[in-house]
C-alpha cells in the first residue's frame, strides 16, 4: 500500500441505500486506484499503448472490473470524459462516483451525478508538437489545458477538495519527473510569486522501486469563490 489502509465495510444490496463514510475514506479510495497500477500495466493480455487516452480508457475498466469483484467496492463505478460539474465544457479523463448508491462524507452527499473525486491523466514527457507546452503536467504557456493549472484555477473540480493526477511515465523515471516537476514550479514561482508557491510542488509521500510506483502529494491555494485549497495525489507509474 501507498498509504495506510482505512478499514472499509462491504454493502451490497440495495441500489438506493445510503453509506455513510468517514471523511479520511477518500485516502482509502485513492489508494484503491494506486494499488491497481502496477497490475494493470503488467497485465500479458493488455494491448501495449503510448496514447493518454487509450491508457485511460483501459484503466478505466480496470478499476470497473477491480470494483465489481472486490468486497467493500462494488458501490463505486469509474466513467470516462465526463463533464466537469461546474463547467460542463471541460471534460475529465475519469472520475469516480457512487453506483446507484447515495454516498455521505463529511456531511456532502455523492450519488451517480456528484462525483467522488476528479482524475486526470497526463503522460511524461509531454508528447513533442508544436502545439505542445513541455510543462503540460504543471501549465501551459497559452490556455488554461495544464494539469496541475487546471486545479489550481478551479477549471476541474471546483467543488472538490481532493483530485487525482495519474502520470503515465514513459521515458527516464519518478525521481527524473519529481525534480523536473519541481524546477518547473520553481520557475513559476521565481516568474509569478503572487500566483505560485512552494505548495504547489509536488511532495515525495511513498516510491516503491520494485513496483516502479510513486505517490505524490501537493497542496494548492485557490481563487476566492472556491474552496479555500485542493490536494492532488499525484500516483506515477513507470510504463
């Protein structure tokens, strides 16, 4: 495990019952995501992949499988380019929400169109274009497309207080993309001190080298109007 485990009881059942879930219970969900990744990528009948969104779409049912055959998921379902709740413009890679279930944290109700937790995919490096920013794991130089940037902004999961960045690393390794994640921000910091902070870089929080899986944790400050702050738990997984 990435992180300890928070003790999770199995309902099954009715499809309308309603669970009522510590707060601390979304570490345990985000760790549910961590620990299928070195499993999905290693899995022999897995197409081999390089593009985002094929990745994401296999990961996607991965976790779907995952939920329905393990006790204590089965009231979850991951979806795939589903509209961002404040701004149904913008899409997120996937997302995580109750399956016919009314789901309660911390007095916040979840159901089928209230999502758990935002997550979005992004493949280090960047893959090289013209129309490409290099940094698109942080920001984009034109536009609001970067991943950590749209967090930040509050243009995914405004409402949230919790995301999820999963990279999918295909050249060098965590420890490369952590100091270059990290020089990035400390650029951004240098150009822009109102707008960025040493918060924002992402914190080493577990690297399993065996597995080639890393977890990382980084805090955001936002905009008023938003929550005050986001966490993004970035899990890296070496491809």
């Amino acid at each position: 495990m990435l992180a300890d485990e928070v003790n999770v009881t199995a309902y099954s059942g009715s499809l309308t019952a309603d669970l009522h879930l510590p707060n601390e219970w979304i570490t345990s969900l985000i760790n549910f995501i961590a620990d299928a990744l070195p499993a999905w990528r290693d899995d022999p009948r897995r197409p081999i992949e390089t593009g985002e969104t094929k990745l994401s779409a296999q990961l996607c049912g991965r976790l779907n499988s995952l939920c329905r055959r393990t006790p204590g998921w089965d009231f979850l379902q991951f979806r795939r380019e589903e509209p961002d709740e404040t701004d149904g413009r913008r899409t997120i890679d996937i997302v995580a929400s109750a399956a016919g279930n009314i789901i309660w944290i911390d007095g916040r109700e979840y159901d089928d169109f209230r999502s758990l937790v935002p997550i979005e995919c992004k493949r280090l490096p960047t893959p090289t274009s013209r129309k490409r920013d290099e940094r698109e794991y942080v920001i984009t130089s034109e536009g609001s497309t970067g991943g950590i940037q749209r967090f930040k902004a509050g243009h995914h999961g405004a409402e949230h207080k919790r995301a999820v960045m999963i990279g999918y690393v295909q050249a060098y390794d965590v420890t490369h993309w952590h100091k270059t994640v990290g020089r990035w921000i400390d650029d951004l910091i240098t150009e822009l001190p109102t707008a960025w902070t040493v918060a924002d870089k992402p914190t080493l929080a577990a690297h399993d080298k065996s597995q080639r899986i890393a977890n990382l944790v980084s805090i955001h400050f936002r905009q008023r109007g938003l929550t005050p702050h986001i966490q993004i738990d970035h899990l890296w997984i070496e491809m």
